[in-house]
C-alpha cells in the first residue's frame, strides 16, 4: 500500500454515522462520498440583515434544502447558554461559544442531503472570519484563545474539504440591522449595541466586497438588504437562477 491507499483502506473501514469520510481527494483532503455533485450556497450577513427571512423563501422551491444556522443549540447546550454567556462576559466566555459554533457549523457542513441544492445560513468561514476576528480585534479574546481557535480552524479547513459554491451576501446597513435586531428581541441579544453591528459590517465588507482580509471560498453576489419584504422578494426573484445555479453570472 502507499500512504495514501492505507489511508483510504482505514477510512472505509470506519463507518460512523455522516462522518463517512472514504476517501482523499486530489489536493489530499477528505472528502464526503456522493457530495461532489451538490451544489452548495452560504447566506452570509450581518446580524438580523434577512438570512433566515430569505432562507424560509427559498425553502418553498422544490430540490432545495434549507439548512439555518442552529441558533437553539448555541442558546442551549446541555442546559447551558453560550450564546447568552458570551454577550455577558465576552473575554471568558467567546471561546466558550466560538468553539461550539465552529463544531455546529462543520456539522452541518458535512450532513447528508438528499437534495441536490443545499442552502446553508453562514459558514464555518464566516464564523471564524467575521465573529472570532471580531473578538480578537477588539480585544476581547485573549490572545491564547484565537490562537487555539485558529489552530482548529486552520486544521479543519486545511484536511477536510469543505465545498462551497456560491456565497450570497446580504449587505444591510447596520442602522437597518438595529432596528429589525430590536423588533425581533432575542433575550441574549438585547445588549448589542448599534457599534457592534457596525464593527461586523466592517468585517464583511472587507472580506466580501473590498476582498482584503480573507480568503473568499467561492464567487460572490451581492444583494442590497435594506428594502421592505416585498422589495427583498422581488430581488429574490430576479436573482433566483444565479442564486440556483450557483453561478454569479
Ligand atoms: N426586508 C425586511 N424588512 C423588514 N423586516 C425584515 C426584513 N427581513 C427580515 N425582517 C425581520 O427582521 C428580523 C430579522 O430577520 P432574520 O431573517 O431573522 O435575520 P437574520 O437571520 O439575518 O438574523 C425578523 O424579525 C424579520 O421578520
Ligand atoms: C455565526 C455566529 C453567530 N453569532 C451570534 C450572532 C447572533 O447573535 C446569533 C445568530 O445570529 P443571526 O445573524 O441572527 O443568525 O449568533 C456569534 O456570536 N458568533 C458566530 O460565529
């Protein structure tokens, strides 16, 4: 055997449930078997600017599945509550929560789908590119704690392949973000303030739009999300065979 056929042989011997990884792909990362053909789209955007809103639209049309972000288990972890812990103390407790989310996001990453569209809210890079930055910039995350989220990350990416087709960008203004984040009232996020919103904004932009911070996984469409529902529809409508094909053109 080479390194590579002993790898695969061991692989196909475990079996466990959707962690079926059975074999290394050309650039040597694992792969899911029957994913290839899947097309995969990620709703990214600020806090509150629509994604589960444009989610539950998309969610009517026939072949497409819906993945939201699990929001409920970041609230409730074995009767625990990152999510709320994290907006309370963020230095003791976003590693706390960024860890977790990290797993869930791989998780869904990985689940099987019977759909051949899957259309999933953010990613395990906007996770780590958006909101862990976010906490390391603004100095509430400890040095030691972005480094070991990093070094997950980093490995994560780097040995399992993580397919993403299309990322739509919902670009809301924070202001408009506030405002719906407010009317919707989730008891943990009551406290974020209106700098907050503003300072994920930055972070999108510049790894979406101006492209200068991070490596983007796929192509890129942008859709303007300050409109009223119907507004937001119409686009929704007019952008549905980019959206669906998975091709920004
Ligand atoms: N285009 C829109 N105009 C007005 N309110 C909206 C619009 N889109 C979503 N909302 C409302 O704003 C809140 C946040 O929307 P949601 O889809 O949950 O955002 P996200 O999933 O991005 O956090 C919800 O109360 C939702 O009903
Ligand atoms: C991905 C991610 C999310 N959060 C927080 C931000 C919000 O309070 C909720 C989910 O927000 P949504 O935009 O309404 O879906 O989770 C976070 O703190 N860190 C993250 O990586």
């Amino acid at each position: 055997f080479s390194n590579q056929t002993r790898a695969e042989s061991y692989l196909e011997t475990k079996k466990s449930g959707y962690l079926t990884m059975q074999s290394y792909s050309s650039q040597g990362k694992l792969v899911r078997n029957g994913e290839k053909n899947k097309l995969v789209i990620c709703i990214e955007g600020n806090i509150a600017s629509g994604k589960t809103t444009c989610l539950e639209y998309f969610s009517k049309t026939s072949n497409i599945e819906v993945l939201t972000e699990p929001v409920s288990k970041w609230r409730n972890v074995r009767g625990h509550n990152p999510l709320g812990l994290m907006y309370q103390d963020p230095t003791r407790w976003g590693i706390t929560l960024q860890t977790y989310i990290q797993l869930t996001m791989l998780d869904q990453h990985l689940s099987t789908t019977s759909a051949p569209i899957r259309m999933m809210e953010r990613s395990i890079y906007g996770a780590k590119y958006i909101f862990v930055e976010n906490l390391y910039r603004s100095g509430k995350m400890p040095e030691v704690d972005f480094a070991v989220l990093s070094e997950w990350f980093e490995w994560i990416t780097q040995n399992i392949a993580i397919p993403v087709d299309l990322i739509v960008y919902l670009q809301s203004s924070p202001q408009i973000c506030h405002e719906r984040l407010k009317e919707r009232c989730r008891e943990e996020e009551k406290i974020i303030p209106l700098e907050y919103l503003e300072a994920i904004h930055q972070l999108y932009e510049d790894w979406l739009i101006k492209k200068t911070s991070f490596n983007i996984p796929a192509p890129v469409l942008v859709i303007s999300a300050d409109d009223d529902l119907q507004k937001m529809i119409h686009q929704f409508e007019e952008n549905r065979e980019k959206i669906l094909s998975g091709r920004n053109v």
